[in-house]
C-alpha cells in the first residue's frame, strides 16, 4: 500500500506522457524532411537533438500524448500514411 500511495502522489506531481519516435538521423536536414511529412498529418512533430559520443543524432518525435491510447492511434496515423512505424517511448 506504501508503494502505491507513492506512485500515485509522483504521478501527480509528474504526470507520465508518452512520446513516439518517428527516426534518428546523422544529418539534420534528413531529420527535417522527415518532420515535413509528419506535420502534414497534422500532429505535434519535433527535432530534437541527442549528442552522443561528441556526434549530434537528430530525432524527429511526436507528443506528449496523456494516454498509451492516444499515442497508439498517432503511431496507427504515421504508418497508415507513412508506412513508418514508430517506437512507442
């Protein structure tokens, strides 16, 4: 019971949200072209950008979403339209 009361007092003070992962790029503009097509499907797309070992990955990701549901239906709208299937993050 004192695990639960805990989560559900963080979970207040953090809602949990879900994001999508569309692709991950080398190269910025990749990532921009990718992004392009999202935004056509109306959803809330970004880049975002990832250093890892001194080399720059960009990230084109969609959300938050407040629910697992509402992030699955985005993912079915991607690769409905995209034939991309996005990581669930």
């Amino acid at each position: 019971m004192k695990y639960l009361t805990l989560y559900l007092f963080i979970s207040i003070i953090f809602p949990i949200t879900y994001l999508l992962q569309v692709s991950a790029w080398s190269n910025k503009s990749d990532a921009e072209i990718d992004l392009k097509k999202v935004d056509k499907l109306n959803l809330n797309a970004y880049i975002e950008e990832y250093n890892i070992n001194k080399k720059s990955i960009w990230r084109v990701r969609v959300g938050d979403f407040p629910t697992i549901d509402a992030a699955n239906t985005a993912s079915n709208v991607i690769f409905n339209n995209l034939e991309i299937k996005p990581w669930l993050l």
